[in-house]
C-alpha cells in the first residue's frame, strides 16, 4: 500500500516538551513510524451490492427449518436470473413457505387440502399466473418412459416427477435450481401433501424421470379458445342441430358426422366419437325408461338423477352431448380410473372427444365476482367453491339442475387426490362459480 504523508508542521513538533530545540531532526523519525504502522495495518475491502444482498438473504433464513442453509444460495440465484414471470411464482413461493409460513390447511379456503399440487396451484393464481397464463412445455404419463429434457428446465417451471425419495409415486413441484446436475438432483419448492399442517418446503429431489412441465408466461395462451366470431358461428350450429333433433319431421336431420367445422385430420378414434355423437336423438318416453333401467344400478348415481342425465344428452348442444356421452361412457358404460386431480380428469375428458373451449368466464377462487350459475348449459366445465368439502377447489361437468332455486346441480367430476376411483354424479352447491369453459367441436 503506497502511503503519502504530508509533512508534520515543524511548530507542532516544538510544542511537545521532550522534542523541543530538535523538532528538524525528530520530524524525519515521526513520519517514518506512522508509515510503518500504516503499513502494517489489514486492509479492509468494502463488499459490494450483490454480495451485501446476498449475505442478508442468507441471514434471513438461515434459521428456517423448512430450508438448509446449503440451498438458501440457490434460491438466491434462482430469482435473480430467472425470467419475470419465474421471478414472480418463486418469490410468492418463498413468500409462502419462508416469510409467512403458511401451511397446506390455512390456504384461504382451503384450497390445497391434501394435495401438492392445490398448494401450486395456489402460488401460481397469487401471482397472476391462473391456469389461463401457464403453458405446457411438455406432457407425458408416469412410468411411459417417455421424460423431458432437463436441460430444458428454467427456475419457476412446474413439473410432475417421480418421487423416488418416497414409495416411486407421483409429486409435483417446482423447479428452482440445480444442486447436482450430474445426478439430475434439483432442489425443488414443494408441498408434502397429506393435509399436513405444514408449509411447504425446499428440498432436494431426483427429478431424472419428469413427465409433465407446466411454465408461467407473461401473455396469456390460448388455450384451445377461438375468437368471437367463430364463437357466435358454432353456437348458431349447435341451435340449428339442437331444433333439428326436437322436431325431426319439420327440420332436416343432420346427416354428415362431419360438419364444417370439423377438422379432418383429427385421430380416428376422436371422428367416430363425434359421428356417434352427432346422430339426431329422436328419443321418446320408452327410450327414457330404457335408459334408467340400463343404469339403475350403477354405483356411480343415484337412480333419480337418471332422468336429468338423459335429458341432458337429448336437449343439449352438439358439443355438449358430445362431452357427456363420453363422461357417460367413463363412468357408467366401462368405469375408468384416470388418478390425478379433478381438473385432470376433465382435461383429459375434453381431449378424448377433441373438444376445444371458450372462456366465458376465468375469475378467481379467492375474488368477489362469480358467474351467474344460471347461465351455464349442459356439458360446461365448471369451476366452483366445494361446499360439502371444506369449502374447497373444485371442477366437474354441469348436467342439470336438481333444484335450480337452491343453485343445486348434478355434476359429473372426480374426487382428485388421486383416488383410484373413477368419476361419479353428485349434486354440489354452485351458487360460487369462478370459472367456465364451453366445450367447441
């Protein structure tokens, strides 16, 4: 370290007692010791922004017991590269499970109540990303052997893996950072499940066999929705099939499965779901009865409810039937178990048929503004307060109303949380619907 001294005033030096009369020569042997002991002395190096930033972010949660200190870093990093949208779901999650130490039961309404995925779903909502702002970057099932590229992974992706830390069953979580990419062992931001009363956590999984990859984007997707226009034109077709069916001797009966609307390139099996779907339904009070005997027995609904089911497929729009004769297939025909969550399952109803949908209406679970439960019509997806079950998330398929002043209505929906049971008709409360999707063909 270069030192420059000023010289010490000759006057100064004269007033020390000892010095006095020799202050020329002492001034020479005074500033030698003072460069000496400056010498000598450690240097100090100021920390810079990012490293001060760090540090306390370090401090902050370095007690936490929901974290190791080893991950705190990574965490770090992760927002501070990450996109703006992955910045937004992994702050809200640290959020969560760090500063407000919220767990899976105190989630408002109880929107998680035993599943990992309903606490990101959660996160993902709170920090504007609904279902109607996350892409799916790829989708596959457990055990196809077919994963995605984990090179292709980015901080704040929600992913579904096998969690081989616990019996090789489903987990879903999100992804913020490598802690041994050689072993594809990440640490993830992920809430055990179980209805524990707990917040979630940051910990270390092998993700090497991911399956499904969902990221938050900026702009909303489309989703499968079509424009305006096209909208009022389907709807105009499906009310011409609709008068057709109910009067078949005065209207033209609809003769190609095919219609224009109809791409042709769909798979084989979609195109003869929808030209079984599209036969006109001249069903008459014997057919009725036929049907209800046919199902009386069935596990998954009451008998009562036959008739609102069959009126349903008969009255209802083209897309309509088309979505709950294949739910009816499902269910009653060949019961079929599709494990996962209730939306899931009503996904993957809606992509069997090749069915698209219009948002008419994408609110929120924990806003005031609700769609007006008597608007919907046969075959809508709903999403709505549960409240026979904590007054949770849930989803299902309108059929028909059994007390349409009660706002009580018979839905077809799955039980979620990975029951190995296949969907059922119940009757829920609808009076707090915050979303709705019409099914187009």
């Amino acid at each position: 370290m270069k030192l420059s001294l000023k010289k010490i005033p000759l006057k100064f030096l004269d007033r020390v007692p000892f010095i006095r009369g020799h202050a020329p020569f002492a001034h020479g042997i005074v500033a030698s010791s003072i460069a000496s002991l400056v010498a000598m002395a450690p240097m100090v190096v100021m920390p810079t922004t990012a490293q001060a930033s760090q540090s306390h972010f370090i401090q902050s949660y370095s007690h936490l017991k929901n974290i190791k200190d080893e991950h705190i870093p990574i965490i770090y990093r992760a927002e501070q590269n990450a996109s703006s949208a992955g910045q937004a779901v992994l702050r809200q999650a640290r959020s969560f499970a760090l500063d407000k130490q919220i767990s899976g039961r105190n989630l408002g309404r109880g929107a998680s109540k035993g599943s990992c995925w309903g606490y990101l779903d959660t996160v993902f909502s709170k920090s504007g990303f609904p279902d109607s702002k996350r892409k799916t970057i790829f989708k596959s099932v457990k055990d196809s052997g077919r994963y995605f590229n984990l090179n292709n992974l980015q901080a704040g992706d929600w992913i579904y893996h096998t969690n081989f830390s616990y019996n090789n069953v489903e987990h879903s979580g999100m992804f913020v950072g490598w802690f041994n990419r050689a072993k594809s062992q990440a640490v993830m931001f992920s809430y055990a499940g179980g209805n524990r009363n707990q917040p979630a956590r940051y910990k270390v999984y092998d993700i090497s066999r991911t399956y499904n990859v969902m990221r938050p984007v900026d702009s909303g997707t489309n989703n499968g929705a079509i424009n305006a226009r096209r909208y009022q034109k389907l709807q105009k077709q499906d009310k011409q099939q609709v008068k057709a069916y109910q009067h078949p001797k005065k209207q033209p009966t609809v003769r190609s499965a095919r219609s224009a609307y109809q791409p042709t390139s769909q798979p084989k099996q979609q195109r003869a779901i929808q030209a079984n779907n599209a036969r006109p339904m001249r069903r008459t009070a014997n057919d009725q009865q036929s049907f209800i005997r046919r199902y009386a027995h069935a596990n998954s609904i009451s008998p009562k409810y036959l008739s609102i089911l069959f009126n349903a497929e008969k009255y209802g729009s083209f897309a309509g039937r088309s979505i709950l004769k294949q739910a009816r297939h499902m269910t009653l025909d060949k019961p079929e178990v599709i494990r996962g969550t209730s939306r899931n399952y009503v996904k993957s109803l809606f992509e069997r048929v090749g069915a698209r949908y219009q948002n008419l209406f994408d609110g929120d679970y924990y806003g005031d503004h609700f769609f007006n439960p008597h608007r919907v019509q046969a075959g809508d997806w709903l999403s709505y307060i549960n409240h026979s079950y904590n007054e949770s998330e849930h989803t299902g398929i309108f059929v028909g109303w059994v007390d349409e002043a009660e706002n009580k209505a018979l839905i077809f929906s799955y039980g979620g949380e990975y029951r190995s049971d296949p969907a059922r008709y119940r009757v829920y409360d609808i009076s707090h619907i915050y979303g709705v999707k019409r099914p187009l063909l």
